[in-house]
C-alpha cells in the first residue's frame, strides 16, 4: 500500500509542476499530464514504478467519462442522433482506414499488419474529444450532440470488434458474434430504463434531499450496469453508457452530471498520465519515422473527411469543420484493440508498438489543433478558455 501511495503523490506532484510549465508557455495541458507520464514512467527517469495500478485505476475515467455523456442524452435524442450520425461514422472511418492502409503499405508494411493497423486507427478518442467539449457545447449545444453521437456509434463498433476477437475461434461466425452484441446491447438498456422507472426513481424520491446520498447512488448505478456490461461481453464503458441515458430521462441528470465532473476529471488525469508512462520509446524508435508520417497526414485528412461527410449530410461547413477537426485523432480503443490482438498471438509486437506510438501522436496533435483553434476547459489562449 506504501508504495502506491508514493507513486500516486509523485504522479500528482511531478504532474502539477511539469503542467504549470506548459501553462506557463501557453501549451494544452493534457499534452502535459502525458509528457509528464513519459518523463517518469518506467521508460523515462524511472520515478513512478506501479504504472499497472495507475492505469487500472485510472480506467474508471473512461467509465465515467461515458456516464457523463450518457446522461445528457435522452432517450429519444439518443436515437435522433444516432440517425444523423450513422453515415458520417460508417464513411469517415472507412476513409480513415483507407488512408492509414495505403500508407502502411507505401511505408514497406505487409498487407495483414497495414489492414489491422487500419482497423485499429479507424476510431476518434472519446475520452479526448469530450474532455475538450465545453460544458455548454456538450449539453446545449448541436455539435455536441454530433460529436456524441459519432463516437458512441464508434465505440459499439469498436466494443464489437474487441468481442469480436476475444470470443472468434472459427466455432463462431461473424453474423453470430454481430446480432449477439446487438441482441446484448437491447437487452440491458431495456432493463435500465425499467429499473429507473420502477427502482431509481422510487428509492430517490426518499432520499432526494440527501445530496450526498444521491451521489453515492449515481455511481453504484453507473459502475453497477458497468458491471453488468462485462459480465454479459459489451464493455464496462458501454454498459455505463446505457445506465446514464437511462437515467437522462430524469431531471436529476444534470445535477448527477455536475457533481460528478470533479471524480470524472482526477481519473482522467491519471488516464491521460499513464498514456505516456506506457510509452517505450527505445523500443519504438525503429518506426519512429513512418509513425509520424501516418499519423501527420492521419491528423490531417481526418478532419478533411468528417468535414466533407458531414457537409454532405446536409451540416453547416463552420459546424462540419469543427466536429472534424475536434474528432479527428485515433482512439484509446486503438490501444485496447491492439492489445487483444497482442493478447491472442494475433499480430507480432512491432505491430503492437506502431499502433501503440501513432495513437499517442495523433492525441497529442489534435489536442494542440483543438486547443489552438476552437473553445475548450484547457484552451492555452484566455480567449478560447471555456469551461
């Protein structure tokens, strides 16, 4: 327990000191919190050694990164954005895939490693893109809703895809393993939505002036359909999802969303620090080079393509450049893909290490374009810092 302890106070020390840095220089702070992470990793100075502790913890960031977006979207907007949001999802990751597979091949890759590094990169970060959307954008506003709507879609994709692989021994067919992610997927967000109408609701109408009360409540219920989603082989982040728009139809919501903000944000610090401790940058400096490469034109054709689709979608050019430009980057999905390929003797580890570095590369890029150009919590210019 001690050295948890250490590791947690020097990561929140060398974090603050290294992030006032980049404040100080008028850089994006969570570029900070992940070059903090890589200078006292294990791969760096050595200084924060429990990385596998941080990273388990910090993973309830993403699950309640996904509540919180849940939570904002009521059933019947849900499915409205879903609609908008379908063929801007399905053509701009087969474009990106298109693009990262030309270019490994160009780059002297084999066509299997350049097709799953494709897939892999397919996806935009959920945990990035909504950590950037200002409070008002992301509840109130359309390209939030876009934005929301685009990455759930990406994430059951990508949910799908790691189900895929972990349960696709050649006893399954790929039909079975879709309609049976599907069937899942209905199933427990119908047993939400009856468990807050006829539970939730009651046990909260007791106790509705117990704030504290409520706030305990919202995150057993958040990390219970969490659970429950792993339990059945949807993901902890998709079951989450569901419990928070179940809830959405609540009015209740928003002060769950509001009190929630703060835990949010601490765990997807340490998220965002064990992104760069987990860099090993002797190991990857071999394909150093044609990781840049990919991820330079991947960061910028991607905004190109979200824009031009959803510009045929019938969006406003201003409204299709932003969401492009604020999805365009891979995926922590792209990690936790490529490790299950890893995991399963699927790829060798030079695969793994690219993916692994080009991810890494395409956050920290579109964290500078998003924060230099459009309004976000952690904008480095006073005039673009919105909460």
């Amino acid at each position: 327990m001690e050295i948890y302890l250490r590791d947690l106070a020097l990561l929140l020390f060398f974090t603050v000191m290294i992030s006032y840095i980049f404040s100080f220089l008028k850089q994006p702070l969570l570029v900070g919190y992940i070059v903090a992470g890589a200078l006292t990793g294990p791969w760096g100075l050595g200084i924060i050694r429990e990385i596998d502790f941080i990273s388990a913890i910090s993973y309830l960031g993403i699950v309640f990164l996904l509540f919180l977006a849940g939570l904002v979207l009521h059933p019947q907007k849900l499915f409205r954005v879903f609609k908008q949001a379908l063929w801007a999802t399905i053509l701009a990751s087969f474009f990106s895939f298109l693009t990262v597979f030309f270019l490994a091949v160009m780059l002297g890759w084999g066509l299997l490693p350049s097709v799953i590094v494709g897939i892999c990169l397919m996806f935009s970060s959920t945990v990035l893109t909504v950590k950037l959307l200002p409070t008002t954008s992301l509840h109130h506003k359309k390209i939030g809703a876009i934005c929301i709507g685009i990455l759930i879609l990406e994430d059951i994709l990508a949910v799908g895809l790691l189900a895929f692989i972990y349960s696709y021994h050649g006893s399954k067919n790929i039909l079975y393993t879709g309609s049976s992610i599907i069937l899942k997927v209905a199933l427990l967000f119908v047993v939400a939505i009856i468990l807050e109408r006829y539970v939730f609701r009651k046990i909260l109408s007791r106790v509705e002036k117990l704030h504290e009360l409520i706030f305990i409540m919202a995150i057993a219920w958040c990390l219970g359909f969490g659970w429950l989603g792993h339990l059945i082989g949807i993901s902890v982040e998709v079951g989450a999802f569901l419990s928070g728009v179940a809830l959405a139809r609540h009015p209740i919501s928003l002060f769950i969303s509001e009190k929630l903000k703060p835990l949010r944000d601490f765990f997807l610090l340490l998220f965002f620090f064990s992104l760069g401790a987990k860099f090993n940058i002797r190991e990857s400096f071999n394909i150093l080079l044609p990781a840049l490469i990919i991820a330079g034109i991947y960061v910028g054709l991607k905004p190109f393509y979200f824009r031009k689709v959803l510009i045929w979608n019938k969006e406003e050019p201003k409204l299709a450049r932003e969401v492009g430009f604020r999805l365009g980057q891979a995926s922590e999905f792209s990690l936790l893909i490529i490790f299950a390929l890893l995991k399963e003797n699927l790829i060798p580890l030079e695969t793994f290490n690219l993916v692994q570095l080009i991810t890494v590369l395409t956050i920290i890029f579109s964290a500078y374009l998003t924060t230099l150009k459009f309004p976000t919590p952690l904008a480095a210019r006073e005039e673009l810092l919105q909460h």
